[in-house]
C-alpha cells in the first residue's frame, strides 16, 4: 500500500533552485534580535545577517568588522573606535556612530536586561558619540576579553530607526543588520530564508539564497543529507559518521572546537577530599582508550579543562598518564577500603557522554572500588545539584564557549562563591583568577592562566577527559566554507557547483 | 437527554481543566528557562539568573501565573513565548492543522485496509490467509514505529528519492508519516474488526439471514458490518487520543510542523506558555471526541442515557 502511494505522489519538493545554500540547525532561536540569543545555533544565523565592530576568523583571529581600528586610550578606560564608511542597513539607513551607541544602549539597558547577552559586556560604562564615524566606549571596570567579546552575538550592530519604527516583536522576527545575507522569511520551528546582500561591505555573497531548516533529530538531519534536502548538516553525532563517510557525495569536517568535557571531583567530602585519591582516581582511567573507541578518534586529550585552541592553554602541560598499578597503590596507602562507594553524576540524555561514563565505571571497578552511577535531568544536575554542592563524588561537565579564552572556563569554575563552584575556596587560585582579569597585558594574562591551569591540575580539582570535536557533514557541492572551530559559518565566500 | 448533556460537559471541563493545572504545576518542578542558559556558557551569575526570571515573570509564585494564564484564555489569547515573543496561538494555528491531517490521514489509512482484511481473516478463520494476517499484525504490533519511519526514508527517499525526507512540501510529504501511523494502527485494528465480526457471525440473525438464501456479499457488508460498526467505531474514537500522542515521535523523526514537534521543543525548552497552550487544546480536542463519542452512545443506546 505504501508502495503503491509513493508511487502515485510523485511531487517531493527536492529540487534546489542553483545557487541556493540549506543549512540544518538542531533549534529555532526563535528570537533573531543579537540581544535575546540564548543558544549557540543563533551564532550560524546572526553572524550572517549582522556585524560586529570587530570580526573574529575561522582561525580565530581578531580583524576590523564595522569598525576600522580601535585604539586603548586613559589607561585602558576608554576605547576609542573608528567606524567603517559607507555601510549602509539592509533597510537602507546608513551605519554611523548613533547606531553603535543606540544598539549599546540598548544591550546594556532595560532591553538587554531581559536577556543573557548583557552579562558579558557589563564592563562597558557608558558610549560616546564623537563624530559621525568616531564612537569611544568607556570601561567602568577591566575586561580582558572585552575586544573578542565585542566579535560575539550580543555585540552586533542593529538598525536604530527600524527596530524603533517597527518594535521589539516584529524586529525579533524580522531581523535587519548590515551582514552579508538580508532576511527574507521566517516560519517559526520549520525554516528561515535569506537573499544574499549584494552590496555587501565586504564583497556580495556567491550564493543567492541561504535557507536554514530547523531539525532537531540528528538521524534525520543526516538523511536529509543523504537524499539531498539539505547542504550541510550541523547535528551528527558519533554513531551515524560512517553512514556518511560511505557516501560518496558528502564529506566529513570533524575539527578542534570549542568544548571540553571533565569530571569535576567534590572536593569537600568523602574520599574525593584528598587530593592524592583525586589523581588516582584520573590515573585508573584510561581516557586516551575512550577518545579512541568511544569517540572513534573524534577528540584529543587534555591536561585542563579547555580545548587546545583556548588562550592559557599551555601545550606543555601534559595530562596525567593512565597507570593502574600506581593509583591502586595510592588508594591503598591513602586508606581507601576496597569496595569502598564512588558515585557520578551525569546528564543522562547524552547517549555518547552515558557510554563514557559506563567505561569510566568500569575503569574504576578496576581498581576495586564500588562505583554508582546516577544520571539525571540537565535541568536538575545544573540547576540544583551542582550549585547546591549536592553531587557525589564525581559529577560531569562540559565547558566551553565561544570565547576560547581560558577565563571563562576558569574564573566561573574555580573562583570562590561562584554558582558552578560549591565546595572550593583557596585563596592562591582566587588571587590569580582576579590578577589576570585585571590586566590588559595579554603575555602577562597567559603566563597567569598558565599558572592556574598547572595549579588546578596539582590540586587534581576535576579529571580533565577530552576536548571534543566539532563535527558536521556537508555535500561536496559546496566548497569554500572554511572550517570555523566556534561554528559559527560565515557563508559570504561560499560557492556551489 | 439535556441533564445527560450538562453532566457530560461540565465533567469534560473539570477534566479540562485539571489537566492544564497539573501540566503547568509539574513542568514548574522540572525546571526553569533560564537553564537554557546554564547548558550553553558564558558569564551568567545568580543575578542574572534571578533579572531574567522576573522579565520572563517566572519568580512569581504559581498560582499568580496560573490565573494570569487561565485569564488569557478566557479572552482567547494562551500568551506570547518566552523567546521570541512570538503569539502561541499563531504557533497553534500552524500546526494544529499539519497534526489534524496526518491524524486523519493515517486513521483513514488504517480503516480502509484493516475493515476489509479483518473481515475477510474472519469469514476464512483458521485459513492460510487468516494465519496470515494474524502473523502480519502481530508483526505490526511487535515493532516501534520510529523503526518503520526510518526504514521508510532509508527506502524511498535516501535510496529512490521518490519522496522528500522530512519536513512539509505538500501532498508528498504526507505519504511516509502517514503510513507509518497508519499502518501501526492498521496493525491493532484488524484484529479488532476480525474479532468483532467473529462474534457477528455467531448470532441468530446471521444464520437467518444464510438460511433465507440471500447471497454471501450481502450478508456479510449489509448485516454484519453494519453491526460490528458500532464496537468498531468507538474504538476508534477512543483511538484517537492514542494516536495524537504517537504522533509525536512520528512527527519528530519526519521533522513535521506539528503538535508535537512544538510540545517536544517547548518542553525541552521550558517554554510554559507554549506547554500550556498545547496541552490545553489538545486536551480539549481529546474530551470533545470523547464527548461526542459518549453522546452518541446516548443516542444510540437508551440504557446509557438512564444511568
């Protein structure tokens, strides 16, 4: 009967139009406006319909966006900028420095209360207008990171008079930046369409349209891949890789990203207390075994938790080796009964992060303690358990962000009272995390991280455990996309055959 | 009959409204939006945690939420979302219908083959084909449907490329969320037709019928079809609640703008409003056949009116 019917309706919308670029993002941001953004999938969308006053490349270096240079002036309080000329808003109004002050205004005030994008600027005091093309932010405390934050979501520029004109709702729905792709439809949870922006700043794209298909399950992304429905598929996940490695029309980008993932010790009770079980604990687990069979060779070792690509890793810092014997031993000489209980603490959901957590297990057993595992609800792992210090002995977590710079991780981890650190207070790190933060001086910075990531990796605060790939599948009709360690996909250079 | 009838609805509104209590009061306990921020990263302090919850209005305490709601929905309005500020009823409005068609669609499905194929298994019990059938639902029964759905893709979109994969292009995209709803269910229902027709067969009228000569046809699609309908046609009504739930991992796999698409995300999400707003109308739907169902049972049958 099946048979019979899909023989009959031979009507499949398949066929593309040439020149049109499908992308498939897991979620609908929902909200197009910079401000509102709350997940990473945003990131592919906005970087393409808005710029920043500073661009970030795929190799993650800063360069001029909407702003031509930037100087540091008053003892690093103020930033003066330079603007681009001649840019102009999909709308048509013109860029100038009363759209940079209307769009930070707007992020730092009531608006961008509403939203979590305004916690990462909160450095910025006030912005000035100088002259049509000059704007100067004044800093009301130190930020380090300022400058690659300013290249992040919640920094893009948006067109004073349309968002005022039109309001907060229909701007939300209908975003208009200055990017290289301007808006041309949404329909809510299915897909989004933009038109390529010839006159771009930076020269008009190379496709003509760029569709954005929302789908969250990751098999169907990839068979929408298979059967040509879409481009580039954004969620694959470990398990369906040699389907499309099979496939001769589509290719494989797994690339050093942005996260990490660790087991954070408690600290405070039971026999994680003791920094000397702590190492044996991570000597007993073979995690180079579980990059290569779990992952399948999709990630790379760690000795602290970030990605090799963060700044403050130090390259020469290396992971403590897998040793069996030895952290037997330790654990004998540290008085740890044999059979004695060590519970983990994971997000149950992740089908890949539930089998490492079973090898960990089972790495443990070996060794001769009792492990339990406890998975739970995300919500209630980070929302309850971890900032309530309720977690056993080992709890999992994952970090990273777009910033690729180690404070982020570090600071909000490790400094005392913060919400993800519940059982440390230790004064050196605290005064090293609060040192670096208050220097602009980025080669002092880096030695600091340094220091701190060697210091977190002596006291053994959590098993760093890999740096997991970023992965996502393409057709080979597209060419041109560099690899974008933070996925944020630019599609201004994009060509399609 | 009118006491009949105001019992029945002002039950079905008290059912109404239990659930949406009960929906909006546990999606609460399992967590907040904000935890949409936590499992991304970046700079967010308790602060920022408590700002955003008072914009989204989420720190009040839940009765002042429930009642703002329900307020809403006496006016017609289930509200805005929490993160795009988008219309909930505008959402509903889109995919209420893609959900109503596939719903119909594989319940029409499921009807056309399974009445013809259970009588036919009913006449000819115990017959190779009768085996047959049996083995083919148990068959049916046995397997979940995401495996049907993906088996499907796998034959007629990724190896022949007859039908688009997921997502909604018109008539075509019909066709494999479709069967597979339809065909499951076809699964439970030719075994309920063969059943009932069974029980059909064995009574007084039938072998009046045969042994008034008239002929097999007649018999068969005239007089006991005609009262094996009615068990058959309740069934299906109840079915119907079933089927909008199963809809959503049929939905899911095949990405279909649909209830349950929008439930799934929404929870995920914690969007309450969103939650709420599904919850509540396809409550309403489920009581409303179930309703109608009672109510011609009423009209039908006497004796349930007196009780």
């Amino acid at each position: 009967m099946a048979l019979a019917l899909g023989g009959a309706l031979l009507a499949p919308g398949l066929a593309q139009a040439a020149g049109t670029l499908t992308v498939a993002l897991a979620s609908d941001a929902e909200s197009w406006d910079p401000i509102d953004t709350f997940i990473l999938d945003w990131g592919r969308v906005g970087s393409n319909i808005y710029d920043g006053l500073i661009q970030r490349t795929p190799d993650l270096k800063l360069q001029p966006g909407l702003a031509l240079s930037w100087e540091m002036l008053d003892d690093n309080t103020r930033i003066r900028f330079k603007l681009r000329p001649n840019v102009t808003f999909h709308d048509g109004e013109p860029f100038n420095a009363d759209a940079v002050k209307y769009s930070f205004d707007r992020l730092l005030g009531e608006e961008g209360g509403k939203g979590p994008q305004q916690a990462n600027y909160t450095a910025i005091k006030s912005v000035e207008v100088i002259d049509d093309m000059t704007v100067d932010f004044h800093l009301g405390s130190p930020d380090p990171v300022l400058l690659t934050k300013l290249a992040g979501y919640g920094a893009m520029i948006v067109p004073p008079k349309y968002v005022e004109e039109h309001g907060e709702e229909y701007f939300n729905a209908h975003p208009c930046g200055t990017g290289p792709f301007k808006f041309v439809e949404y329909t809510p949870k299915v897909s989004l369409t933009l038109e390529a922006n010839p006159d771009y700043w930076d020269g008009a794209p190379k496709v003509d349209k760029l569709v954005y298909r929302f789908i969250a399950e990751a098999a169907t992304q990839v068979a929408e891949l298979q059967s040509g429905g879409i481009d580039i598929a954004t969620l694959v996940p470990i398990s369906l890789l040699d389907t499309i490695k099979a496939d001769s029309n589509l290719t494989v980008e797994s690339i050093t990203g942005p996260n990490a993932v660790a087991l954070r010790f408690n600290t405070k009770d039971g026999i994680t207390k003791d920094p000397k079980v702590r190492k044996a604990l991570i000597e007993a687990v073979d995690r180079e075994a579980i990059i290569e069979q779990i992952l399948q060779g999709n990630g790379k070792p760690i000795a602290s938790f970030q990605s090799s690509l963060s700044f403050g890793n130090d390259p020469d810092l290396k992971p403590i080796p897998y040793d069996p014997d030895a952290a037997q031993a330790a654990l004998t000489e540290a008085g740890v009964a044999p059979g004695s209980k060590v519970e983990l603490d994971f997000v149950g959901s992740d089908a890949t992060f539930r089998e490492v957590a079973q090898t960990v297990a089972a790495f443990l057993q070996g060794i001769g303690l009792d492990p339990q595992l406890k998975s739970y609800e995300t919500n209630v792992l980070f929302k309850d358990v971890i900032p309530n210090g309720k977690t056993g002995d080992l709890f999992q977590m994952t970090w990273g962000g777009w910033t690729f710079d180690y404070d982020n991780t570090a600071y909000l981890l490790y400094h005392s009272g913060q919400y993800w650190n519940p059982y440390d207070k230790d004064q050196t790190l605290d005064d090293m995390l609060e040192k670096q933060r208050n220097t602009y001086d980025q080669d002092a910075r880096q030695t600091i991280l340094r220091q701190i990531a060697d210091y977190v990796a002596d006291q053994a605060i959590e098993m760093p455990l890999y740096n997991l790939n970023t992965i996502y599948a393409m057709n080979k009709r597209v060419h041109d996309l560099p690899p974008t360690p933070d996925i944020r996909f630019r599609f201004n250079g994009v060509t399609l055959d | 009959m009118t006491g009949f009838l105001l019992r029945r609805i002002g039950l079905a509104v008290f059912v109404i409204l239990a659930v949406t209590v009960l929906v909006a009061y546990s999606v609460r306990l399992s967590g907040d939006p904000t935890a949409m921020l936590l499992t991304g990263s970046g700079n967010i302090t308790q602060a920022d945690i408590d700002r955003i919850r008072a914009a989204l209005g989420v720190d009040r305490p839940f009765v002042a939420q429930y009642l703002d709601f329900l307020g809403g929905v006496l006016h017609g309005d289930l509200g805005l979302t929490f993160f795009g500020k988008t219309s909930v009823n505008a959402l509903i409005a889109q995919a209420l219908p893609a959900t109503l068609l596939l719903a119909f669609l594989s319940l029409g499905l499921s009807l056309l083959i399974s009445i013809p194929l259970g009588i036919h298994a009913a006449v000819h019990r115990g017959s190779w084909s009768d085996q047959t059938v049996r083995l083919l639902s148990l068959v049916g029964l046995s397997f979940p449907n995401f495996w049907l759905a993906m088996m499907f893709v796998l034959i007629f979109a990724i190896t022949l490329h007859w039908l688009p994969t997921s997502g909604f292009f018109g008539a075509s995209s019909l066709v494999m969320p479709a069967a597979t709803l339809g065909l499951i269910l076809c699964a439970i229902n030719v075994r309920l037709v063969r059943g009932a027709m069974l029980e059909t067969l064995s009574t007084q009228y039938i072998l009046v019928a045969r042994s008034k000569g008239l002929a097999e046809r007649l018999v068969l699609y005239k007089h006991a079809l005609r009262n094996c309908l009615i068990p058959i046609l309740t069934y299906v009504g109840l079915q119907f609640g079933d089927l909008i739930g199963g809809v959503v991992i049929v939905e899911k796999v095949f990405n279909w703008p649909g209830m349950g698409s929008l439930a799934f995300d929404a929870i995920s999400a914690r969007d309450y409003p969103v939650i709420q707003g599904v919850v509540l109308v396809l409550a309403t739907l489920i009581v409303l056949v179930n309703l109608a169902v009672d109510i011609a049972y009423g009209l039908v049958d006497p004796r349930v009116r007196l009780r």
